[in-house]
C-alpha cells in the first residue's frame, strides 16, 4: 500500500493563479509542478473569481505506464480521475478542493497540464465556483466575442479552425467557461489546443505536417494549437457578443436563421452535464448564467458549404449581426 | 474539458456515472459503528453483523454507497491511500475507487465487475470497514475538539 499524507508541511511550493475564470491556490512538494502554473500568472484577474484549493504531491510511486488508461467517476459531491501519464486525481466539491498525485513523468509534461489537468479540473469544480462550463467554441475580433455552438459532428472545431485563419482569435475550441464580472458575461478558454479529426485534412492540408494521434477518448485526432493557423491566433478571455448554433444541411449555402432565447436557453440547458443534488448552488449559477447569455443576439447557421465558404460568410455577417436579429 | 468525450454510450450527461441507482438497502454494524449501506448489487452486500437496531449512545453512524461499475474492467491493483483533512481516497485502479467524508459520514465507493464476491467479502469489507472505523473515531475526535473549543471562547 502506498499511503500519501497531505501535510501542509509537505508541500512547501505554493502559489496563486488565475485560470477559466476561477483563482487557484496551489500547493506542491513539486518545484516542477510548480512551474506549469507561470502562463496563467499576471493578466488582470476577474476580481469576483472564486478560489479553489489544489494540493499536488509528485511522487515516485506512481511509477511509469503500464498501460494507457482515462478513467473518470463522480458520486455525489466526490470525483476520481486517473489521467496518464500516471496521475490520479480526486474532487471535493463541496470543499471546492482537488488532492493529486502525479508521477515524474506528469510533473514535467507541460502538455498533460495544459491541455488535461487544469481544463478538466476547471469542467470539474467550475460549477461550485460560479462558471458555467459551456460546450461550445468562442472566437473574438476586437474584443468581441462570437461562441459557435452545435451538436456532436456539426464541424465545431473545423469551422472554428477556418475562422481563425480569417484572423479570429481563438478564445477555446470545444469548451468555454462563461463567469460574470462587473455585472457582465465574460468567456474564457484554457489554450487547449483544436482539435481535428483525420479526414478534416481536406480542408487543411497544413496538416499533412503533422500526425494525428490517439486522444484521450481514444479516438485518432489532430490537436493543433490555434496559433498554427494564424499566428496572433490565440487569446484566453473575451466578452461575448453573438452565439451562433451551427448545423450542417446538404443544401448549398450559407443561411442565418435569428433564434429565440428559448432556443438558447434550451440548447445550453438540455445539453448540460447532470449535477447532483448535493450541489444546488451551482445548479442555480449556471441557470442564471445560461439565463443570462440566451438574452445575447444568437442565430442558426445553417451551411451546406465547406468550412471555409461557411467561415467566410460569418465574416461577412458580423456587421448585420452588430444590428441584432431582425 | 469535455468528459462527456469518455462516455462510450453511457448517458452523455452523466458522463461521471453518478446517476446509476442504488435501490438495494441494509444495516449492519462494524464495530460499534451503524452503517447503512446502498448498492445496485446482491453481491456488494457485505457479510457482516446485521443492525439489530438497537441504539446506543455514542453510536456513530456511518453511510456506504456501494456501486457496482460495470464499465470498469480489471482486478485490484496496490492501494493508493491519499489522507489528510476530512477525506480519505483509496484507488485500487478502476476496478475500485473509494472516497470517505469524515465529517459527512459517508463511504462512496465504485467497484468494477471482475471483482469477485470472494475478493469483495475478505479483500474489500475488512478495508472499508478499518476505514470507516478510523473515520467514526477522527469525527468523533473532532466533535470533541469542537466541543472543547466553544467551552474555552465561552
């Protein structure tokens, strides 16, 4: 039996940051672990962000892996994640605090941190902490933001990756984490890199530089970071201004259909994660949030065109979509 | 981060399967403590002294919620004990996950379908019962604690 104490005295490296509209206070007995937390220090931080305690240990025992395995479980305020390279993770939800252990190979892999770690503890405890994680894309041009949602396979992150090589910044890809701020909506993203699945090469062929490998569900995918489409690509928060529902029909063209805040509301809500009863406050933060965001300009885009076509008449959208629906 | 990648045909918004039922419930005692335990199959009933009950003072009660993974493969693997503060977590793999609250009283455990009623009963029962019992006394250590305390800022 290997039996890890969380002794504050162990875990000497502590430091505060600010990540998907949420603060957290980490501590480590790991300077390595330590270190993944410089990209999300500085920058203004949401002052009505709420905090969550994360305790790491990096400890020899977790061993190399044998086998690849993502394992996830929740009940009731509790969740387990077993995460490679061989890390296991556990949530309080209640005390909104996460324990780890992490081996070597984690604490050095900036990757795993990036692109696992932090963006599934932020969709794990974001709830009790006042966000409401959203599953959707979120691209910004001058400081406003544009959230693309859709349906499983409506082409979310192909069209996301086409928007940024028009120049859009890329705020997330698949989830965005929506909190309030001074009385507004604010959208974060956490980096994570797009991610494309093999046959989307036609539409890109850049991607012949790269190869596509096994994700986390298992499936082959490419995952690129935003900044390879276009070089300032990239952002971490923005305040939304328009939601667009994606869904692809085998008509030629590109058509905008205003939607109701019904629509929205009832997109968002249906498609969100169950919560336990255990947690009712944070099912009541993001139905007000959700509430909130289905007042926003939102449309039905439906396209039969390529990704790039589809990109191109968003783009030239947006200024009748400063005029809201009409 | 999208969990509800992991699903594999599982209810895509209960990506973390906290909704599976646990319809079937008893009591028994370990040790001096009352456990009601709930669970979603026959085989995960612990063979332990049933609750007579009969309530003593000072009994402490505690809750298992006992759930049958049918989606997590393999056998018991060396226990990884994580302590400190008012949870203890073991892993075992996926084939068992366990998270006791001290102060909630609770025992919430996941335990895949290979394990056997044989590895259950003499494997699994003695260790949730050492930890439920070292629980019982760190809740009762800190209710006297607490106890303490108030006295002394009256």
């Amino acid at each position: 039996m290997v039996n890890l104490s969380f002794d504050r005295a162990n875990l000497v490296f502590r430091t505060e940051f600010s990540l998907g509209g949420v603060r957290c206070r980490l501590s480590t007995n790991s300077y390595k672990v330590l270190q993944h937390s410089i990209p999300w220090q500085g920058g203004s931080p949401n002052p009505e962000a709420k905090t969550f305690e994360m305790d790491i240990l990096e400890d020899a025992s977790m061993g190399s892996p044998t086998e690849s395995r993502t394992h996830f479980r929740g009940v009731r305020h509790l969740v387990f994640a077993m995460l490679e390279p061989r890390s296991f993770v556990s949530y309080d939800l209640l005390r909104k605090q996460v324990r780890g252990v992490v081996s070597p190979d984690a604490a050095s892999d900036h990757t795993f941190w990036k692109t696992q770690l932090l963006p599934i503890t932020v969709g794990i405890l974001g709830t009790t902490l006042g966000v409401a994680p959203l599953h959707c894309a979120c691209l910004t041009r001058n400081g406003d933001g544009l959230l693309l949602a859709g349906l499983s396979g409506a082409g979310k992150s192909t069209l996301t990756a086409a928007l940024a090589r028009r120049r859009f910044a890329v705020v997330s890809d698949d989830w965005t984490y929506i909190s309030r701020n001074r009385g507004t909506l604010v959208a974060d993203g956490l980096s994570a890199p797009i991610k494309l699945l093999p046959d989307t090469v036609r539409f890109f062929p850049e991607l012949h530089k790269f190869a596509p490998h096994k994700t986390m569900n298992g499936e082959m995918a490419y995952e690129i970071e935003p900044e390879k489409f276009h070089p300032v690509a990239e952002f971490t928060s923005c305040s939304p201004k328009w939601i667009f529902f994606l869904e692809r029909t085998s008509v030629p063209g590109c058509r905008f259909v205003p939607c109701t805040s019904t629509y929205t509301r009832h997109f968002f809500k249906s498609n969100a994660e169950r919560l336990p009863e255990e947690l009712p406050a944070a099912q009541e933060t993001r139905s007000e949030i959700i509430d909130r965001l289905s007042e926003y300009p939102s449309w039905i885009v439906r396209s039969g065109d390529d990704p790039h076509k589809t990109a191109e008449a968003i783009e030239q959208f947006l200024p009748e979509a400063t005029l809201g629906p009409r | 981060m999208a969990l509800a990648d992991f699903v594999h045909g599982h209810d895509p918004l209960d990506p973390l399967r906290r909704f599976m039922a646990t319809p079937l419930r008893t009591r028994f005692r370990v040790g001096t403590t009352r456990v009601m335990v709930q669970t979603n199959d026959f085989r995960l009933l612990p063979e332990l002294p049933l609750d007579t009950g009969v309530d003593q003072a000072g009994n402490a009660r505690f809750e298992w919620k006992l759930v049958r993974d049918h989606d997590a493969p393999g056998l018991l693997e060396e226990t990884l004990l994580l302590t400190g503060g008012p949870l203890t977590i073991a892993s075992m793999g996926p084939a068992c996950l366990v998270g006791v609250d001290h102060e909630r009283g609770e025992l919430l455990a996941f335990i895949g379908y290979e394990v056997d009623s044989r590895v259950f009963q003499e494997v699994l029962v003695p260790f949730l019962g050492r930890l439920t019992t070292a629980a019982a006394e760190s809740r009762k250590y800190t209710n006297l604690l607490n106890e303490h305390q108030s006295t002394l800022h009256w």
